[in-house]
C-alpha cells in the first residue's frame, strides 16, 4: 500500500517527512512531487513503509494532526485512473 499525505507545507522536506513516518516503522520510499515549471514542491507527498501494519498505524495517527502549521490529510492513495 502507499500512503498519501496532503496538505503539507511547501516547506516540508522529503527529509522531514521521512523522520515522521520513520516513528511508526520503517520508511521504505517518500516520492514528493514537484511542479514541472516552477520545481516547487506541490503540497502532497506519497509514503511507502515496510508493513502494512506500519502504514495502518502512521495513518490513524498523523490523519488530521498538525504539522508545520498545516492540518494534514494522510490515507490510504488511490490508483490512478
């Protein structure tokens, strides 16, 4: 499963965001998106961990905490369509 975590402030650092999922178990991979034009990041990261007990736990937990100054969105990512 990978985790989306939104709302994040533009602030945020793969790094950053990385140090707060590494709480709930191991983090395996943090992809941030940028945008293409400006390189700026775009406000929402999505979190790959070990276990999907990890990944259940990090979501119940961060969904809805304050972060940076920021309320943040985390669940489970929705495939593409």
């Amino acid at each position: 499963m990978t985790i989306y975590v939104g709302n994040l402030s533009f602030k945020a650092t793969e790094a950053d965001i990385t140090d707060v999922f590494a709480e709930y178990g191991t983090v395996k991979q943090v992809k941030v998106p940028t945008d293409r034009e400006t390189g700026r990041m775009r406000g929402f990261a999505f979190v790959e961990m070990e276990s999907k007990a990890e990944e259940e736990a990090a979501i119940k937990d961060l969904d809805g905490a304050d972060w940076m100054g920021r309320t943040l969105r985390v669940n489970e990512a929705r495939p593409r369509t």
